[in-house]
C-alpha cells in the first residue's frame, strides 16, 4: 500500500533521514522503533507532507505523493496522528472531531464517522461539548485518534500513542488501535518508543537508528532478535 | 461665586457623558451575546433611531462616538486575525489608511454629484475603502502568511510603515501635508450601523463550522495542516476580511476626522488597536468590544479631568491641574496595571455557545 525508496530528508544542513526504505502492505499494522531522534517523527510528517523530502520517492497505492501538499495527501485518505497529542485546545470535543472530517463534504458520512468514533472512544461521547483543553491526556490521545479516524483514512499514521500515559490507559489505546485495524481494514503505521508492546500488536516492524533503517523484519522475530531485545525491549 | 459656575458644567457634562456611554451600551445590549439576524437588525434600526436625535446630543460626545465605533470596527476585525487565527498582525493601521484615503478620494471627486444622495455616494466609497484595503490584505497576506509568530509580526508591521510612507508621497493625496475631506458623512447611524454588521459577520464566522478552521489554526498548526486543512487559505481568508473591514473603519474616520495625515496611521495606532484585542482578551468579541470603548474613553477621560483645575468646593488645597501634563503617562501606567492584574484579558477564552 505504501513504499518509500532511498528517503532523504534534511532540516537545513542537518541530515535527518539517510536513504530509508519501507513498505507497509495493506491491511496491516507495521512499526517504526528506534530512539529518541532516529528520525521516526520524521518519516511519518515526510509522509503526511508536512515535511518535504530531499530526495527519494514515496509510493502510495501504487502513485508518488512525496512532494504533495498535506491537504492532498489527506483526500487520499492518508491520516496522521502527530506526536504529543496536537489537539485543538479551544474547540469543543464535538468541533475537534469536525475538523477531522474537514475534507468531507457529505453531512451523512460525517455523522456516520462521528457514531462510529463515539462507539470507539464512548469517553469522547461523554465529553462531546468539553473544550478539548480541559480533557485529561487519556481522553486528548483518544481525541487526537479519533479525529484522525473522522476523514475515512485507509491509511492511519500513530505518532507516539502511548506518550505520558498511565500504563492502562496504554492498554485500552493499544487494543482500540487493533480493532480499528481488524474490523475496518485500515492499515496502520505505528510510531513508538513502547518498542514491547508495539511489536506485541504490529505484523511487521522495522528498527530506525540515527536516520537509517538498521533491521527490518515480521514482529515475531523482532522480538526475538538479541540486538532489539537489548536495545529496546530492555532483555 | 466662583466655584458655583465650574460645578454646574460639570455635572452637566458628566451626565451627558452618561447618556452617551449608555447609549452605546443599549446597541451593544441589543446585540446580546447571541449574534443573531435579529439582534443585527435591532442595532442597525437602533443606531438609525439614535442618528435621528443626534442633534440634541452633545457635539463632542457625539464625535466621541464615532471614535468609539472605528475603534470597536478595528479591534473586532483585528481580533479576528489577531485573536480567532493567531497571526500576530501589527499593520492594522495600513489598512485603515488604504480604506481612509479610498473612501475620501472617491467622496472628494464624486461627493458633489446628485445623482444619488449623498448617503448612497458615501455607502460605495465606504465598500470601495473597504474593498481596496481587502486587496491590499490579499496583496501583503498571500506571500507573508507563510511566515509564523514573530516574523510575521515583523513583516506587518514594515508592511504599515510602507503604507504610511507611499501615501507620504503621494501627491495626489497631498503627501505629508494631508488630505483634506470634503465631506463629514460620518455620522451615528453609519458608524454603529457598521459596527453591528461588522461584529455580526465576525462573530457568526467563526462560531461556524468553517469558522472553526480559524481556531484550529490559532491552536495548532501542524495539527490542523495533518487534518487537511488548508492553513494558508485560512490565515489568508482572516487577513482578508479583517483587512475589509479595517478599509471600512478608515472610511468612518475619514469623514469623520474630514482630514488624513499619512501620521495618523503609524506604528502607534496599530499597537493601540493590537492593546485593545489582548486587553479585552483574544479571540472573546464581547471582551474586546469593551476595551476598545474603554481605551478611547481613557485618554478622553483624562483629558476631561486635566481641564479641572482643582475639585470643585475644595479650594486650591489639592491642585489637579497636573493631570493634564502626565495624561499620557497615567494611561501608560494604567496599560501596565490592568496587563499586570487581568494578563487574559478582561474576560477569560471565548464565549462559545453550546
């Protein structure tokens, strides 16, 4: 579904990614681990278009995107949850998730997306006409997920999901991600610094490390590999 | 015998003073916190009934009113740059001057016409001040938007100083000796008539869906561009129709004032419009409605007091005369006071209906 060839992208002088190549198949839940400034946020904002790449090539059903405007990549139904839950302090839960489903025109598909993310996150539902601000960080990932869920992606991008949650609340975000990928068929790519648990749900994984890809390969023997276990899964 | 005459035109000026201000209270009572087509309707047939008797109100308060009402249109178009979407403009005056000079050309050359009344001449050279500064906003907003923070602030701000200059320069306008307008067509039904439509068109943008998109972007940029909102379209769409209404409020003031200095629009009487819409707490109309009427009235207030020599009944024991000298400086002192004690403004976020 998505294929990235030799990635570069620099921010100014400063190299962030070295020629990184990925594939993430269809109806999958792949995952990005690697440290602090691997450069996995910006892999998943070179995707999304919010950054724009040096060099190399981004296939997206089988047609380039690099280069493209965010707001281009998002009609074709591409969806990004950024880092540090950016969700929109000011607006009401219900307006957050409105901005969501900004490119879609049709009243009815929007409440249907509206119906099916409260089924999701039902805590959203309570807070319907909260300002976002004012929700706990639970309730912020799940409204940052939810609103990405509101444009229909077939493609959903997860930026560091667990990030200063409580460990359950971690657990009910990692199985609402499953769910959304088993009963609706979306692909995920998964972002994370929790390397044990996302390999626990992804199907395949690739370890990122100062800009390049070092070890790619399915979950399972991820898990496996010594070098990941030291690393990052802290055996 | 001395101190009995001052008294009495005392009194009397304060009451006057409190008939006016409430006067503009009952328009702004009118308008409620709701913005609906009604309550525009009741504003504009109120500020009309007003203009009716504005003969038997008090010249200089009636004049302080139109200040009052180019101010409110300023700050509440700026808010929505400012305030609503976040991008910190500090070139309002520019296009206040734009619309000013528009709308006083176009009364200069075609105000003696009688082809339509003069209500009517003066209603297209406002929407042509107010269309001219729309295309100077497009103009300036389409490459600088992309810019963020302070270096957008910057770049406004040369932008206003560019505008001040050039119609320096310009001959045609009389460069730096000033324009000299024809016509005082300002009056109460047109200034606050404007307002109402003005705080109507802002207020029911951004409690719209597609008004949405402007506190989206006020919140979070990147945040809003991963959604697919078009963000320069958005900050461009703000700087547009508050520019608008900027050329509509320079208008106002042209016939107004009946005179333009280039120096009329510096530096300083943007920062005054950028006070009033953190003052009255950004991005909260109502909020900011009130710090404009409260930061015109200030300097005239104290202005008013300087003209008092000492309290009536008290003689000379406590002199107020110095009032006049540091008027300035006291409303300096009280910018910083009221910023040290309400630093969110009077009023606190938005008022959001629910």
């Amino acid at each position: 579904m998505l294929q990235i060839k030799n990635l570069e992208v620099t921010y100014g002088a400063i190299g962030a990614l070295h020629g990184i190549s990925l594939s993430v198949a269809a109806g999958s839940i792949v995952t990005l681990i690697g440290s602090n400034g691997a450069g996995k946020t910006t892999t998943l904002k070179t995707i999304s278009g919010l950054l724009k790449p040096k060099a190399g090539a981004i296939g997206y059903e089988g047609k380039p995107i690099a280069g493209l405007p965010p707001h281009e990549i998002v009609k074709r139904g591409l969806s990004h949850v950024p880092e540090g839950r950016m969700i929109f302090a000011n607006l009401t839960v219900r307006e957050n998730l409105e901005m969501g489903a900004y490119l879609l025109r049709d009243q009815k598909i929007v409440r249907h997306e509206l119906d099916f993310v409260f089924a999701t996150f039902p805590r959203l539902k309570e807070r319907e006409k909260q300002i976002a601000g004012t929700l706990s960080g639970g309730e912020q990932q799940m409204l940052a997920i939810g609103r990405a869920l509101m444009s229909r992606p077939k493609f959903l991008m997860l930026d560091e999901p667990s990030l200063g949650l409580a460990p359950l609340l971690v657990k009910t975000i990692f199985e609402r991600i499953v769910e959304i990928n088993r009963e609706r068929g979306l692909t995920i790519l998964l972002v994370e610094q929790n390397a044990n648990r996302a390999l626990e749900i992804s199907h395949s994984g690739y370890v990122l490390e100062t800009g390049k890809i070092t070890l790619h390969g399915d979950s399972a023997s991820l898990r496996q590999n010594p070098r990941v276990q030291s690393a990052y899964l802290g055996g | 015998m001395n101190t009995s005459q001052p008294r009495a035109r005392w009194s009397d000026k304060l009451a006057q003073g409190c008939r006016s201000i409430r006067i503009a209270f009952l328009g702004l009572a009118a308008l409620g916190l709701q913005y609906t087509k009604t309550s525009l309707l009741i504003a504009i047939a109120l500020s009309f009934l007003v203009s009716l008797v504005a003969d038997r109100i008090n010249p200089y308060w009636l004049y302080i009113s139109y200040d009052i009402a180019i101010s409110i249109i300023m700050a509440v178009s700026l808010n929505l740059i400012n305030g609503y979407t976040g991008q910190f403009s500090l070139g309002h005056a520019g296009f206040m001057a734009v619309g000013g000079y528009a709308a006083a050309m176009i009364t200069n050359q075609f105000g003696h016409l009688n082809f339509f009344a003069a209500d009517g001449i003066f209603a297209v050279a406002l929407l042509a001040g107010g269309l001219a500064a729309a295309a100077t906003g497009l103009l300036v907003g389409l490459p600088t938007l992309r810019l963020r923070g302070d270096y957008l602030a910057i770049v406004t701000l040369g932008f206003g100083e560019i505008i001040r200059v050039i119609f320096q320069n310009m001959n045609s306008v009389g460069g730096a000796r000033g324009l000299s307008v024809a016509h005082g067509w300002t009056n109460f039904f047109w200034s606050f008539g404007l307002v109402a439509v003005t705080v109507y068109v802002v207020a029911s943008l951004v409690n719209s869906t597609y008004g949405c998109g402007f506190i989206a972007v006020h919140d979070d940029e990147i945040a809003a561009e991963a959604m697919g909102i078009n963000t320069t379209k958005y900050k461009v769409t703000a700087f547009v129709i508050g520019a608008f209404f900027a050329g509509i409020a320079g208008g106002l003031y042209a016939h107004a004032k009946q005179f333009l200095t280039p120096g009329g629009f510096g530096f300083m009487q943007s920062i005054t419009f950028v006070v009033m819409v953190i003052l009255g707490g950004m991005g909260n109309t109502i909020g900011v409605i009130l710090a404009a009427i409260l930061l015109t009235l200030l300097p005239e207030g104290l202005r008013y007091l300087a003209g008092i020599e000492h309290v009536p009944g008290i003689a000379q024991a406590f002199p107020l005369g110095w009032i006049g000298d540091t008027r300035m400086i006291i409303y300096s002192l009280l910018l910083i006071v009221l910023m040290l004690t309400r630093p969110q403004g009077l009023f606190r976020l938005r008022k959001r209906k629910t």
